[in-house]
C-alpha cells in the first residue's frame, strides 16, 4: 500500500538524504521546516552543514518541476513542498508553534488524500505525542537505525563435544559446519557436558575454521587481558591486517585502556607505525575549541584527561614520578604520541599511524565517514565507546555513528568488532554501572 510521509525539520537536519529513503512513497517538507533550516545553515557544525545540503537538494530538484505540485523522485515517489492555514485543537500561539504548524500540514495532507495512508515522521518524542492525540499516525525516523540490544557483538557461543575442543588444541583449528559466522567473529566453544571445559576462538573465513586467538604470553604494555572479551579485543588490536575495530561497551569495560595499550605496543616495540594518534569529539563536532587564551593542547585537556590518565597508567607512573615531572608528555616530545582534536580532521590524509578515536557514540555517522575517510596507507582505526552514554543531543543509542559502523561493517574482512560486557576499573564502578 502506497503511503505519504509527511518530514519534521529534525529529519532533514539529521539526514539530508532521508527525503530518498522512502522508497516509492510520497514524501512532504511542511514550508514552516524550510524556514527552520535556514536559521541553521549558517552554523559551522554537522547540523549547519546538513542545513545547506538540505538546501541544495530541494534547490536541484526544483529544475524538475514546481515543488508545490510535486517533484518526481528516483525511487517513483513524489516530493512535495506545502503549507496550510489550518490550526491544530488545543493550538496555544499560531504564529509562534512552529511544530503546530509542520503538524497542521500533516493532518490536511491526512485529510486530502484519505486513500492513502499518511504518516508524521519526527525525532522529536513530545512532537510525535501531540501527533497522537491530533489523530495522525506518527512515526520515528529509524533509516540506518539499530537497536543496541541487537546490536552485532562480535562474538557468538557453539557448544561441541568435549573431544572437539581437545582437537582444538592439538591440532591448533577446528571445522566449522555453519558457513554464517562473519569474518572474524570469535567463537566461544563450550563442552555440552563439563561445563569448565572451553576454548576461545575466532572465525578464519576462507578456511572456515575456528582458530586460536593471538594471546600474548607477557602481555602488552604491561596489560594482561582480564576476560575473554578484553583477550577478543587484544586480538584485533594486534592483527595488522584488520585496518578498522569498533570497541563498544559500559564504562570501565577497559575499552580505551586495551586500545592505547595495544597502539603503544605497535608504535614503540614493533614499529608498525609511525604514530599513536588519539582523539575525542570536543563536543560538538565542528566548532572552534573555544577563545581562551592558551594553547590547543591546554583548551583540550578538560576533554583529553581519561586519555592521558589511561597513558601514564600504562607507563607505570608513580605519585613520586608525577612530582618529579614525568607525565605522558614525554612520549608527545619523542613523537610518538599525538593528541588531537576531531574539529581540525576534515582535508587530512593520516598515512601509517594508529588512530584511537574514544566517546565515538557522540559522532553522527556522516561525521564517522568524514573520519574513517581520512585513513591513509596502512592506518589502523579503533573507535571506541558505549552507546548508552550520549551527550551530542541530535542522535541516540540507535543512530549514533558507532552503532553505524558496526552494523555497515560486519561482513567486512578488513573490520573486526567486540562487545565488551564485564567492568574491570573497580567492583564500586561495575556495580554503579549495573545499578545506575
């Protein structure tokens, strides 16, 4: 059945292309969310920048016809530009709620066109309640959407007989009759009948075999793994030809610790890179760092604090060694440690370098596309973060660009993604974390 989708402003300013993602659908842009776009489109963010693109779209599609009569789209819907005179019931100020207006324009486009279904589509919870009660269907705008409990973990449990897991080991593989595993997803083989009896792998997609994971002996940096799912992470961190790793997990679940530790390894020991480039979005992604006098390293560091706490950590840093004036400076001063903001990453090229990017959930995907994007020759990408704890207020748990990029990258031979679940700051931290 063949519907009309009737877009708030908060659709086109999160997803400039959502007006081709209804399928062979009609969609309309309610003139009063044009109007809001231009007071956004001179803003030097993501949300300024998808402001203009809206812009520009609309603008194109105007050479096809009058967009007030409908504008054929690729996909052989319609795109519509309307407005209304008509009020909503219980309308407080016509000429101040722009929402009663955008959601005016849905119940006449309702009313024209009884024959065929009409849906509200917006991001905004209260705007859609008052959808409800106005008697328009209304929807959230989930294109590209994923909820995090279904979110690809990265690692799936198999239960075997325990003579299988003996041949694992001794012969250092195993055979995997089920051809759906991604590319290096881990598996973890259980006994069906000792339950103690177990063996952590991961998925070889050519051979179709479960083969051991990397486990250094001495660790790295000084870090050992505390659970399987830190020993996953490791495993990906260390393979060179794994080029992009997505880390999600609650905080404390030693994420951000296990990446820089594995990065420093690379760059110090074994020299596969040239640098340990670490970043974080200062929040948001676009603007200036701020006018306050100093120097960016000293208007970052409110933000860069856990990284730089998590770096002496691993050099092993004591209170009397902080008072003498050791700190993870000195690792910047022998060039192998950068710390960067995201607002200036746009036009680089980032050849041979280990890019750590931490809080990766407050990124939009176009904004995870601008960074992965940047990648030059042989560079490897970790992002990090939990999807839970979002503070940029133009996404959510579901359409954050972490999320995104795990979803889009699942079946990529270069990609590896964990889940990791178990906290290891401290039994306080796990259990605020599991209470809270």
């Amino acid at each position: 059945m063949k519907k009309q989708y009737v877009l708030d402003t908060n659709v086109l300013l999160h997803d400039p292309r959502g007006i081709f993602a209804f399928e062979d659908n009609d969609v309309i842009i309610p003139i009063y969310c044009i109007e809001e776009v231009d007071g956004f489109k001179k803003e030097q963010s993501e949300r300024g920048r998808n402001a203009r693109q809206i812009t520009r779209y609309l603008d194109q599609l105007r050479a096809d016809g009058q967009l007030r009569d409908g504008v054929k789209l690729d996909g052989g819907g319609m795109l519509k530009v309307v407005f209304t005179e008509r009020r909503v019931p219980g309308e407080a100020n016509p000429n101040r709620d722009m929402d009663a207006k955008i959601l005016a324009c849905a119940l006449e486009a309702r009313d024209r066109a009884r024959d065929v279904k009409t849906v509200f589509v917006t991001m905004d919870t209260n705007l859609r309640i008052r959808a409800d009660a106005a008697g328009v269907e209304s929807e959230n705008y989930e294109h590209d959407s994923l909820e995090v409990n279904e979110l690809y973990t990265g690692v799936s449990e198999k239960d075997v007989d325990g003579k299988d897991i003996d041949t694992f080991y001794a012969q250092g593989w195993l055979p995997l009759e089920d051809p759906y595993y991604s590319p290096n997803e881990f598996i973890h083989l259980k006994d069906r009948e000792k339950e103690s009896h177990t063996a952590l792998g991961k998925f070889h997609q050519e051979s179709q075999r479960v083969v051991p994971i990397n486990k250094p002996k001495d660790g790295v940096w000084g870090i050992r793994s505390r659970n399987k799912e830190q020993a996953f992470a490791l495993d990906l961190l260390l393979n060179d030809e794994i080029k992009l790793i997505t880390l999600v997990g609650k905080a404390g679940t030693g994420k951000t610790l296990v990446a820089l530790a594995a990065g420093l390894q690379k760059v110090t020991e074994e020299s596969i890179y040239s640098r340990l480039l670490v970043s974080r979005p200062v929040f948001p992604l676009g603007r200036d760092i701020g006018y306050l006098p100093g120097t960016v390293e000293e208007k970052l560091n409110p933000w860069m604090q856990p990284i730089y706490d998590n770096v002496e950590y691993l050099m092993g840093l004591s209170q009397k060694d902080k008072k003498s004036g050791r700190s993870w400076r000195e690792l910047v001063d022998m060039g192998v440690l950068q710390i960067e903001p995201l607002t200036y990453i746009r036009g680089r090229s980032i050849p041979q370098q280990f890019m750590i990017v931490d809080e990766a959930q407050n990124l939009t995907p176009h904004e995870i596309k601008t960074i992965i994007t940047r990648a030059g020759q042989d560079t490897k990408i970790v992002l990090t973060g939990d999807p839970y704890q979002i503070d940029n207020p133009y996404v959510d748990a579901t359409n954050n660009g972490l999320v995104h990029i795990v979803n889009r990258f699942r079946s990529e031979k270069i990609a590896g993604h964990v889940t990791l679940t178990r906290g290891e700051r401290s039994q306080l931290a796990e259990l605020a974390s599991n209470l809270l």
